[in-house]
C-alpha cells in the first residue's frame, strides 16, 4: 500500500450516473497515461485541454487537466480525465488508463501519497475523510478547519515550547557539577504547567468535536401520551411516529436521524413508561425504552404540562435522576394543570413551534456538558484525544519532578515522551500499521 513509485487510477466522482465522472491518474507515468488514453499530449499545467477517447465502440470528448510535480494534490504529476458522468465511459477510461501502466488505487492512496510526499499532515489528510463524509454545516466548519491546519498549527505551538525547554534541560546536562545550570527546576515546573494548559484547553473542546464528527444518541421518554411522538415529529421535521390521542401508540423504538444545530444525532422515539403494563407488547414496548435510554447520551424526559403531575411522572424522573437529561414540558400551549411546585423544564408546544429553537440549543449544550457557543472545536478525532491525554499525563509526571528538583534526564525523558505523542498526531512520527488504519477507510479516488 505504501509503494509510490508506480503510477495509479480510479474513478474520483462518486459511483452511479451524474453529469460529470472524473477520472484521475497520479505518478511517474501519469502523462504518459494520459496521452495514451486521449491520444494527445497538448497538455498546459493547470490548463484545460479538450481531448476524445475512445471506449470500445463509444467515444466521448473530455476535459484533461495536468498539474505538474510537487504542485499537485499528491505531489506527484496528476492527470484529472473529466468526461461524462455514464458508468460505462468512465468505468472504460480507468480500464484504458490500466492498459497503459497504471494499477488501481486502493482506498485513500491518493491522499496517502500527499502526505507521504509532504503535501499535507496527518490531521489535515484525516480531515479530507470527514468532509467527504459531512452531512452538517458544522460537521464542514470543523473538517475544513482542521483542513486549514488550525489544529496543526495549535499542536505546532506546543511542541515549539517543549523543544525550548528541552533544549536547556540538554543543555544542562553538559555541565552535570552544576545541576539544572540554564533554568530553575522551579521554571521548568511552571513553564511545563502552562503547556499543560495549554493542551487541557483543546482537551476542553473534545467532547464536542467529537459529538460534531461523530453523532449523538437521543431518546426521549415519558409516560404514555406524554406528547413524546408529537415532539420526535417536531424535531424530525417529519411525521414519521404515529400520533393519536389513544396512550400507548408507540409500542416500538422509532428512529430518525436529524441535525440539532450542527450536531448529527440519532432520535429515538419511545414507548410510554408505566408501572402496570396492558399487556406483553406493552411489556416489550417498555423494555425496549429503557434499553434505549441505557444507550444514550442524552435524554429528553417529556412531562405533560396540561395534566396534574403523577406517581407515573415522578417514578420516571426517579429512574432517570442519574442520567444525563434534559426535562421537557410538553403542551404548553394548553391551560396548565400544575400548582407550581413541579420541576422545571423546556416549554414547548410541538404543533405551533413554541420552544422547539430553545430546546435545540439546550440539547447541545448538554450533549457538550458546555455553555461554549457554536465556535469551531479544534479536537474532533479519538485517536488525536488519546494522544494529546498521553501526552498531558506525561507533562504531569514531568512537573511533578521539576518541582521536586529531580535530575534532569529524567525530566528531559518525559519532555521527549509528550513531544512524541504530539508528533504522532500531526504524523511526523507514525507507524506504518496507523497509516494503513486511518487510509483503509478512505473512499477509492480519494
């Protein structure tokens, strides 16, 4: 998978029929390729040329463009075929492309290569995978983000302190009669506390850049004709649940995935909890809310605002106490049957929209655990996570030692460990094993 020394090609379009298919060709031999497959090598870097190829009995006329080593996508010469968008004419470009010395690109191999060819890092390379695979505006913000190497940048910073300070801390050790020579184990200690600081703030944007990339889990409980179908529907922006006056309609999990200002989260519609069940479907039913609620980040616990307050209401919030939740007053555009000494909520009145905005702006908050507004995370990925936490409990132990004066090799040795980890992320130090793990999960042409 690592080899970049041949030449190689794939559809770069997403498969089926479209108005355009473009095919791209990267390596040594890329404007050979191209030539053979258009059959002219009136090729302009950067320029558009019109060319006809020839697929079988069918030919077309297609735009090719070439972009020169190193500025390309990969670094590599880069020939883009774009012709129109039929399976069959595209499917016999690659096929020609093959016949002339290019083999077909596994999955993420052309963005391998821009990485291994210095194009990008490895958070930029990861961050082309997840704008592929955004569906919200904010899963966009954060992938480009981290595409534009905010997060590079960040980490960068970081790793610039540490080699100061390991720099003197080597230093040091040249002149062992004198111990800590260039910097006071107590400066040491501090300067080591500020960059922990400093990696604990992106730590602190984790969660929800996670929550952004990754998606939530929603589900919402009550009692029967609580109201919950009525707000899945609100919020699914679809009547996908079943909604009538009878309690009990729902005897299932319903689910819709929807976007709550950014955050891609899977709704989950459930039966209505009661201590007496009617019957064994009901039974079912319950059983499956609460194995639903067991998987959630987050619960909407809805409360019927126009009927009093009951034994049902309050075993739910009981049951519920130790979970992340969110309480919901549902139907408050009806006369209200509290007396005032009921637990607050989010208001809302699904058919007229009341308190829906309000209610979505809570339920990321509390995904998020923060108040911290809709600014970009810097964090989105595990495995960065990870790494930036090895690296913080490495920086601990290395300030705890500063500050009890011990030796300084063993100080530099944690300073060396923590820049390691920060390395890994950006993939300046990376094992080959990682890069296959991250790259398999590429679409093939990207």
């Amino acid at each position: 998978m690592f080899s970049t020394d041949d030449t190689i090609v794939a559809i770069a379009t997403p498969p089926g029929r479209g108005g355009i298919g473009v095919v791209r060709i990267s390596g040594p031999v890329a404007h050979a390729v191209g030539t053979t497959v258009t059959g002219t090598s009136r090729f302009q870097p950067r320029h558009a040329t019109l060319a006809r190829v020839a697929v079988g009995d069918v030919h077309d006329q297609v735009i090719v463009t070439f972009f020169p080593a190193p500025a390309s996508y990969t670094g590599e010469d880069v020939v883009e075929i774009s012709a129109h968008g039929s399976p069959i004419i595209v499917n016999g470009i690659v096929e020609a492309a093959m016949s002339a010395g290019a083999r077909l690109a596994e999955p993420g191999e052309f963005t391998l290569r821009a990485y291994l060819h210095g194009r990008m890092d490895l958070v930029q390379a990861e961050a082309v995978k997840d704008l592929i695979d955004a569906v919200t505006p904010l899963q966009v913000r954060a992938a480009f983000d981290q595409l534009d190497g905010t997060l590079t940048t960040r980490i960068g910073e970081i790793d610039a302190a540490l080699f100061d300070l390991s720099t003197r801390l080597e230093a040091s050790l040249d002149f062992p009669e004198e111990g800590y020579h260039f910097v006071e184990p107590g400066q040491v200690a501090a300067e080591i506390d500020v960059v922990r600081g400093r990696i604990t703030t992106l730590l602190s944007h984790a969660r929800r850049g996670r929550l952004i990339r990754e998606g939530a889990r929603v589900a919402i409980l009550g009692r029967p004709n609580a109201g919950k179908s009525t707000l899945f529907n609100a919020l699914a922006g679809a009547h996908r649940a079943i909604v009538t006056d009878t309690p009990g309609t729902t005897r299932d999990l319903v689910t819709e995935v929807v976007d709550i200002n950014g955050v891609p989260s899977t709704l989950v519609d459930t039966a209505g909890l009661r201590v007496q069940p009617d019957d064994a479907v009901e039974t079912e039913g319950i059983a499956r809310a609460r194995s639903a609620a067991a998987a959630a980040d987050l619960l909407l616990v809805v409360l019927d605002g126009s009927r009093p307050f009951s034994e049902e209401d309050h075993a739910i919030l009981e049951e519920t106490a130790a979970r992340p939740r969110l309480l919901v007053i549902s139907k408050s555009d009806l006369p209200s049957a509290w007396n005032g000494n009921e637990p607050s909520g989010v208001r809302v009145a699904p058919p007229t929209g009341r308190g829906l905005d309000d209610l979505r702006r809570r339920i990321v908050d509390a995904l998020c655990a923060t108040g911290a507004g809709t600014d970009t995370p810097a964090v989105t990925n595990l495995r960065h996570v990870a790494l930036l936490e090895r690296a913080l409990t490495t920086l601990e132990r290395a300030s705890a030692a500063a500050a009890a004066a011990v030796p300084e090799e063993f100080v530099a040795a944690d300073l060396r460990e923590a820049r390691e980890a920060l390395e890994e992320v950006i993939g300046s130090r990376t094992a080959d094993d990682t890069l296959h793990a991250i790259f398999e999960r590429f679409c093939i042409g990207k």
